[in-house]
C-alpha cells in the first residue's frame, strides 16, 4: 500500500471475512509517498477454493473504507497421513503404520 496522498495515512483498523483469514496491517503512521505492507494469514488445513475479504479502514479522504478480495485454490497436501480405515497385512491382521 502507497500513500499518494499529501498527510500520514493511518490504518485503523484491518478485519478479515472469518476467522480462517488474518490480516496484520503496520499500525504506524503511512507517511506521504512511503508505502506498507498488509500481510493476510488463511488457514490452509482445508483444501478447495477460497475466497475471502479483507476490510482496511484507514483516515484517506477519498475511500476511508476499502475491501481487498483474496481468491484461490488451496490443494490438499499430498504427504498428509490420511485418515480411515487401518491397512490390514495379507493375513488380515491391522498393521502399524
């Protein structure tokens, strides 16, 4: 984020859509020309497409209120254990994994 503007923008307040989506705005002044990062953090543990909003509430006089949309697609991790019914041996017995 750049401020174009001719004073410090301020950042009042940063919320995410849900609580899968965590924005972390830099709570210091924005002085003119100088730019910030808005970092968002998403709960990936769920695979599938996302998409999400962040709101930043700033001082700017012409959109004091912005909406930011996040979207894409999280893909299951395909070395995560998976879960179900125990692998039984050729004899039938459960076998330790």
């Amino acid at each position: 984020m750049t401020n174009t503007g001719t004073g410090p923008l301020i950042l009042s307040k940063c919320k995410g859509s849900c609580g899968c989506t965590v924005p972390k705005c830099d709570p210091n002044p924005i002085m003119p020309g100088s730019s910030s990062m808005i970092s968002v953090k998403y709960d990936t543990k769920r695979s599938g497409p996302i998409n999400k909003s962040v709101t930043i509430n700033s001082n700017a006089d012409n959109e004091p209120t912005k909406v930011v949309r996040i979207k894409g697609t999280v893909e299951a991790d395909p070395n995560a254990a998976t879960t179900g019914a125990p692998v039984k041996s050729p004899s039938g017995a459960p076998e330790n994994n």
